[in-house]
C-alpha cells in the first residue's frame, strides 16, 4: 500500500478548524479524506455517525485501546475520549488519498511525532480567548460550563502552537482558508 500524507489541523474549540479542513476537502485538486475519529461522546447538532465520528462505547473504546488499534487516543475532556483507529488511515491510503485530520492539539501532536515525514501539522489560532469564547456561545451546542471548561483548556493548547510545523492565523476565515490550501497544495507536491 502506497502511503500519502498527513494533514494534521488542530486548534481550540471555536478557532475555525473544521470550517478550514471542510473548505479543504471541497478542493478535488488535493485528494483528501477526512479522518474520521472515534468518540464516546454523544453527537452534537447534526452530527452522523460514520461522518462526523464513530460514536461508541467507552467498552468499545477500552477494547480498542487493549487491541493497540489506535494510532493516538486520549481522554480529551474529563470521561470523553477521543482516538484514531489505525484502519482509518489505512483505509484512506488505500483509496489512494491524503488523510486530513480535524483533531485537538495532544492527538495532533503525537500523529506528528509517530509520521514525522509524512506529516503537515498545522495549527489554527484564534485572535483571542474572547473571540473563541463568542464563537462557541454563537454555535448554541453547548452548556455554559462545557464552554467555560473549553475556554480553559484553550490557553494550555494555544501555549502548544510552537511545537507544530505551522501557524495559520484565523483573524479572517477566507484569509486563513487561503494560506491552508496553499500550505497543503505544497506539502502535497513534495
């Protein structure tokens, strides 16, 4: 099986990342797949299961991390868990397309660390705290306390940006939208 490449963008919630890796996808010129991670979360909004994410157990899950199935995994909030099967890259590669990752900035870090070569790790920063805080408000998927517990946990992922490749700065979406597709049409080529 041919290996492609690795097309990791993390960020905080609320920076712009899924509008940015969705944006990317929508370009047929960089045959990319979405990488499709596994949670025990419960869906949000509209959210579908095998699209979004796989939705499963936490025994599930347990199984899977057992298995040494993932590629990373972790808890990224408190009893939620979130995880990369290693059949979903693999799935992907043999399509013969490059994996886009819309993951949070440990899972990103370490697919980073376990495909140095073939991984573009981009992180998308947001112009400020407030702004994050405004946008999550305005997605009205959320309790006030998840909100507050992602704004926390946002100036611990921000303080991480200089450990990936690069930074795209998410001041203005089309702007940012630009500078992703030029940064991967790039990595792509090499």
């Amino acid at each position: 099986m041919t290996k492609g490449k690795l097309l990791v963008f993390s960020a905080p919630s609320g920076s712009g990342k899924t509008t940015i890796v969705r944006h990317l996808l929508a370009q047929p010129d960089l045959n990319l797949e979405f990488s499709i991670s596994c949670t025990t979360r419960e869906p949000r909004g509209e959210e579908v299961h095998g699209k979004d994410y796989y939705f499963i157990s936490w025994d599930e899950f347990k199984k899977h991390i057992k298995a040494e199935d993932f590629v990373e995994w972790e808890e990224v909030y408190t009893d939620n868990f979130y995880g990369t099967l290693k059949a979903e890259v693999e799935r992907i590669w043999a399509l013969g397309k490059h994996v886009i990752f819309d993951i949070d900035v440990a899972g990103g870090l370490r697919i980073k660390s376990k495909f140095p070569n073939e991984t573009l790790a981009v992180f998308v920063k947001p112009p400020s705290v407030d702004e994050l805080k405004r946008r999550l408000k305005q997605r009205s998927t959320e309790s006030e306390d998840k909100i507050n517990m992602r704004i926390a946990k946002a100036s611990v992922e921000l303080a991480t940006a200089p450990q990936f490749d690069t930074i795209i700065k998410n001041y203005d979406l089309d702007v940012a939208k630009e500078d992703a597709y030029k940064l991967v049409k790039d990595f792509i080529s090499k």
